[in-house]
C-alpha cells in the first residue's frame, strides 16, 4: 500500500499545487535576478529648459510669463490642444472620410463624434475680467456634443461590464450549487 493513496486528494489539488509552484519559481527568481536600472532622465529636461529660456527672451514680452497673453500679444492657453485637434483632423479623420467605399457614411459619423470629443478637451478662449477663459458659444455648444458623446460612450461600457459582471456572478452561483449538489449526493438539505 502507498503512502497517501487511502486518502481521495480534492480534484483541485493539481492545479493548486501548480499555481504555488509557478509563484514560488517566480519569487525565487525576482530574489536573485540582478536588478536592472532605467535611467530617469531621458534627456527631455535639457530641451525643456531650452525651450523655456528660448520663450523668456524672445515671447514672453508680448505674451506674457507663462503665455497668458497681454495687451501686445494674444494668450498662448490651449495653442497646443489646437495643434493637436487640427492634426487629428488633417492627419486621420479627413482620410478616412473621403476614402469612400462602402463604410464612407460610418468613417464619416465617427469622424464627426471624433471631431466633437475633441472640441470637448478645448481649452482655448479669451480671458474675461476676472481671468476666467471663456470659450465662443459655437464651440460651448460643440463641446456639448462632446460631452453627449462620451456620456453615451462611458455608459455604453459602464452597461458592458455590469452585464459581465452579472453574468459571473450567474455562473459563479451555478458552479457553487452544482458543487453543493454533488457534496449532498443530489439534494440540498
């Protein structure tokens, strides 16, 4: 006779006794691998401080210290959020639109939706009195559009994931009385 074969091991035994041996080989290894260094600094810090000295001496005098704009020169807020926008626009969207073919009208609805998720993130407008930005009412009311889109499109996957997540639980649930069932020998007490 073995010693241990009168005793029936739990059918999850092997790959339990698995998963222990896969964490503790990579435990073992994470403790004596050397470690590896990653430099910090990947040289963006010198052209920025570049870039800064560059607009004090040279922009700074009409548009202000940190490109808020004064009397001589207009404010530089969100310039960079227009690039971008204006490169999605020319670089992907416009190609895919005019492309044609048989999803031409999706191309272009997505395009669309695009073009008003990113007028959303919009920074740019003109300082009132108090120093607030306020944005034209045509891109308020754009940006609205924006926000209607990622609304639907949060709560679209907000609903994929409760429906998962029910759906887990459904099977969970399952499995546990299915295991409760073969335990009792068929009946629930």
């Amino acid at each position: 006779m073995r010693l241990g074969s009168s005793r029936r091991r739990h059918r999850a035994a092997r790959p339990l006794s698995l998963v222990l041996a896969l964490f503790l080989m990579g435990a073992l290894y994470a403790a004596l691998s050397p470690a590896t260094q990653v430099a910090a600094d990947t040289g963006m810090s010198a052209q920025v401080a570049e870039g800064k000295a560059l607009f004090q001496v040279t922009c700074s005098s009409c548009h202000g210290l940190n490109g808020e704009g004064t009397t001589q020169g207009p404010s530089l807020v969100g310039v960079g959020a227009a690039v971008a926008l204006v490169g999605a626009i020319t670089g992907t969207l416009v190609p895919q639109a005019i492309g044609g073919g048989e999803n031409a009208a999706i191309a272009g609805i997505v395009a669309v939706l695009t073009v008003l998720t990113l007028l959303y993130f919009q920074f740019t407008g003109r300082q009132n009195a108090d120093g607030v930005v306020v944005l034209p009412g045509w891109q308020r009311l754009l940006a609205g559009g924006g926000r209607l889109v990622l609304t639907i499109a949060f709560a679209a996957l907000f609903a994929g994931l409760l429906t998962t997540s029910l759906g887990l639980l459904v099977e969970r649930v399952r499995f546990y009385l299915s295991w409760a069932l073969d335990l009792t020998g068929g009946s629930l007490p």
